[in-house]
C-alpha cells in the first residue's frame, strides 16, 4: 500500500529508510517551503525522491505492517491456510486501488526538476528517476485494472477535460511506460549513491526485466496482443541480459543470508535492498518466523522441489516420499531445506505451529531469536528489494516464451542459480526443445499438460528459487492460471504434511486429517465453507469502484466498467 508522504517527512524516510548520507540531514526550516525556495538544488532534489521509496520499495514492511515477502498473504498455491483468502467479490463503493495522487507526485517531480539550478547531466538523471517512477506507478496501476488513463503532466483543478478522460488501452499505457523506461535507462547514472540503496541504471534494468516480463506474457495468455507481447519479452530479456553482461553482480554463496542477513551490503547478488535499524526503522517478519503460528506451505508447493538428481519427484528413484518429514526432505533440492525446517510444527505441541505441518525459516535469522531486534516488531534483517536471482530467472523464462531458448540462455541464467554453492543440482538441459538433464529427456508426469514442458520447467525453477518472495499469485495471474488456487480441483494446496495421529497424540483436535481418518494428509481448511473456488475469469483485473464512475459521468465522461463487473 502506498500512502501520502509531504516533504516534511522526507528528511526522515531518507535518514531511516535508506541510510543516506549526513548531507541529507541538514534542511531548511520546514514552514519555508515553496517552490521557489525548496526546488533550489541538487541535494533537495535528492532528498524528495525518498519519499518515492517506501512507497515502490517495502522489502519486509515496517513495524506490523507486511511488505512484499512472506506473510501469510495465502491466495496462491504455495499456502495451505486454515481460511483460503478469497478474490474480490463485490464491485466497492470507493477506494479499491482508483488513485491517481502518486501518478501527480511523480509528474509533479518531473517537472519541477527542469526548473532546478544544476546541469544538464543532472536535470536528465534525475527526470529518469522520475520516470522510471512513474513507470512502476503506472505497472501496478495496468496490473490491477488493465486499461487506465496516462497522465503525463501536473494537471490543474480545473482542467475538467484532461482530468477526467476515457481509459487508455492497456498495450497503449504499457507503451508509454516503455518510454519512460527506456530514458530512465539512458540517463540513470550507473553509479550514484549508496550502492545497493538507491536507484542507478541498473535497479531501472531490472525491474525493466520484471515488469515487461510480467505484462508480455500475460498479454500473450489473455489473448490481448502477440506482436506486443513479443515485443515486451524481448525488451524483458534484453534488459536482464544487459545486467548480466554488466558483470556487477552475482550469484550469492549463501541462498539464506539473501533473506535473513542482519547487513545486505556488499552481497554481490543484490541489486537493491530495504536497510532496517534499531530504533530508527524495524518490521515484524523475523518474528513470525520464530515464534508465531504460520500459514504453512502446501503440499503442492513442497512436491515442486526436484530430487537430487534433477528429475521430478514422480520420476525420481532418490525421492522417499512423504510419510515422514525425513523422508520429505531427503535427496531433494537443498533449496527446500533453506526455505523449510527440517521438522514438523503441528498445532497442539508447537507454539510456532504451521497450518500445514511445513514451517519456514527462510526469512529467520537465529542468532537473533531470543534478542530483543528478533521479536515483535523490532526485527532489524535487511530485506532485499530485487535480486539478481530474480532477473536470471526473468532472462530464462522470456527466452523460452520467445520460443529460442538455447542452452547457452540456461547456462546463464537457470545453472548459475543451481550451481549455487550448497545448492549444486545438476544442470537443466535442452534437448530438441525438451528439458534434459545428464542428457536424458525427461516430461514431468504431474505437468498441466496445456503447458509446453520446457516452460513447466523453468517455471517450476521460477516458483522454487522465488518461493514465498511475493511473486507467485502474480504469476498465475499474468499466465491466466489461476485456476491453480482452486481448493476443490486442486487438492494439494489444501493439504499439508502426512502425519499418522498415534505419533502425535497431543495434536487431537488441533490438526485435522483428510477424511477424519487416523493416519493422512493435514487438511488445515476442514469445512466445506471455507474452501475456495475459482469459478470466475472477471477476477484478473479489478473492478472500478462505483463512486468513480458516478464522478466521471458527472463530468461526462462514461468510464467503463471491466469485464464482468458491469452489475455491482
């Protein structure tokens, strides 16, 4: 959620929130400021693209308040919680995401940079800052309602006509969105700043990667646009291959530390990070990693980790299947023994139980759990904002949906991150456009059989390397499969661990078995009211809400309302 910031407060986010530079403490008296006396220079500049930052870069939240990563935001397939969330089901009366106050923030910064007294150089780096802004502001507006108007300029009041305008199209917004992308990455200064805490070309290139990415394929699987969704999975590729190429970054040794790490500077594998401080700024994800009850990860989620030998589980003669939690965990992809503990937590033994039997401790750091900074609200874990994992996996999969991936692409992009240390699973292969590994092809018994089995791959590498990071219900939107989510046609996500009930006799009550029997799957949502269904397509974008559409008929303008929204 983003929320209205004034320049008052910036000095602080800037102190707070991303360790800027003494320089930036030092500000004139706060009822002074006008146009004409604030926007006088380089470093107020500076100072008002902090209150940009929280509101595009959340990393773990603050306080009590989630951000982006784990936190029990459980409408995907990775969950399995006690009371699935469910899609909006009713077109609001107000508010619902219709704002356009940042899209005004943003131009309004724009603009006013021309006016400032520093050279050219300046003036286009940091109007690329405002553009690529504005861009992200504009990525989440599309995502949520498709179609939505661009605004370009810092509108006035009573600019009645331009104020209140029909929608563009989606392909159009995603144009100019292009645009400012492409000046951002042109005049961004590749360094500027605190490494790792502010914007340079290359954060702009790889959020490039992630929203073109997002929006190339879902054009292609909605069925919107091929051409334009051709030409946004290339723009996705070659913006990752130009971080790759840069040679900046790299793979990190360590896949925790990327999470749970108490410093993120200096790791070579992030490109952009939330840094939290004690007593300055703090959130609460340490915490619910430690000592509270969690929304525990599905079976269909645990049974996408490979075995050790690369091959899919139903293929793998390594895997030892699922009735113990040992045997869950043996031969398979040390990921999932980053990501998950090695024991079950059931309700009823444990106070830090997991609706699933499957806890996480990717986001824990241990050696501050029983300290102050560990617990509450007070966790001071930095939290990485994009990663360089991330834009290797966006470089693979627009390969694949560009339909020329090489093994050259995968040795790039997929290996690296497999060939990560402690991690060292055996390379992913192609093979006549098949996925091989050890030069064997292989086709995952369990794969949607709609999807071609390269790309079931690669997303199942996608899914596994970025679990439980914020990405997997916009995946499933973007490629029109969120069907997925269904409890009643996809059973595994309303299982859990196996468990027989004589081996855990203080659970009775507290952990349901699948079919009341003695020995089975958890079935954390027990009643038949509380399973969710996917039984409706509107639920890919948002409705506009009703007030809205009143205010714009009142201008006379007819605003109209997505798919399937039209009666309230």
């Amino acid at each position: 959620m983003k929320y209205s910031f004034y320049i008052s407060i910036f000095v602080l986010l800037c102190v707070v929130a991303t360790g800027c530079q003494d320089d930036f403490l030092t500000q004139p008296p706060q009822d002074e400021f006008t146009d004409d006396t604030y926007w006088t220079s380089e470093s107020n500049v500076r100072t008002f693209s902090w209150g940009f930052y929280e509101a595009y870069f959340q990393g773990y939240g603050q306080s009590f308040g989630w951000g982006d990563y784990f936190s029990g935001q459980s409408l995907n397939d990775d969950f399995a919680p006690s009371s699935p969330p469910n899609f909006v089901r009713n077109v609001p009366t107000s508010g619902g995401g219709w704002y356009f106050g940042w899209v005004r923030k943003v131009n309004l910064f724009i603009d006013r940079v021309q006016q400032v007294p520093m050279d050219q150089e300046a003036i286009n780096h940091w109007t690329g800052i405002g553009r690529f802004f504005r861009a992200l502001e504009y990525n989440d507006l599309v995502k949520r309602f498709g179609a939505v108007p661009w605004y370009s300029e810092v509108l006035k009041e009573d600019e009645q006509d331009k104020l209140y305008k029909k929608r563009d199209s989606h392909v159009a917004v995603m144009d100019n969105i292009l645009a400012d992308f492409q000046y951002a990455v042109e005049n961004v200064r590749a360094n500027d700043g605190t490494e790792g805490l502010t914007i340079n070309k290359y954060v702009v290139l790889s959020f490039m990667s992630r929203v073109f990415l997002y929006h190339g394929t879902y054009l292609k699987y909605h069925g919107i646009d091929e051409q334009k969704a051709s030409e946004y999975l290339q723009v996705a590729k070659d913006a990752a291959e130009q971080v790759i190429n840069s040679g900046r970054y790299s793979v990190a040794a360590d896949y925790r530390e990327l999470f749970n790490s108490l410093d993120l500077g200096g790791n070579p594998e992030i490109i952009l990070y939330r840094k939290y401080q004690t007593g300055s700024i703090t959130h609460s994800l340490n915490s619910y990693s430690n000592k509270e009850p969690q929304t525990g990860a599905s079976k269909d989620a645990i049974e996408a980790y490979l075995a050790t030998d690369g091959l899919p589980i139903a293929l793998s003669p390594n895997y030892q299947g699922d009735k113990t939690i040992e045997n869950v965990m043996a031969n398979r992809d040390p990921r999932i023994t980053e990501t998950f503990v090695q024991e079950l937590r059931l309700n009823g033994i444990d106070g830090n139980y997991s609706t699933s039997g499957y806890a996480q401790h990717k986001f824990l750091n241990e050696s501050i759990a029983d300290l102050p900074e560990g617990n509450s609200n007070d966790n001071t874990t930095d939290a990485p904002v994009i990663r360089y994992g991330e834009v290797l996996m966006n470089y693979a999969e627009a390969s694949a949906e560009l339909g020329n991936l090489t093994q050259q692409d995968l040795d790039k992009s997929i290996n690296k991150l497999r060939n990560r240390d402690g991690i060292n699973m055996p390379d992913l292969q192609v093979i006549g456009g098949q996925p091989a590994v050890n030069g064997e092809v292989y086709d995952d018994p369990q794969r949607d059989p709609s999807v071609p089995s390269m790309v079931w791959e690669i997303r199942r590498e996608r899914r596994v390397e970025l679990m439980m990071e914020g990405f997997r219900l916009d995946d499933l939107k973007r490629w029109k499969k969120l069907e997925y989510v269904d409890t009643i046609e996809n059973k595994d996500i309303n299982r859990g661990a196996w468990i027989a009930r004589s081996e855990y006799p203080a659970t009775e009550g507290d952990v349901r078995i699948e079919g009341g029997a003695e020995e089975g799957y958890i079935v954390p949502a027990f009643e038949t009211q509380s399973q969710r269904r996917f039984d409706d397509p509107r639920v890919y974008l948002f409705p506009i809400p009703l007030d809205q559409i009143t205010l714009y008929e009142n201008n006379g303008v007819t605003l109209e309302q997505n798919p399937g929204w039209e009666s309230p």
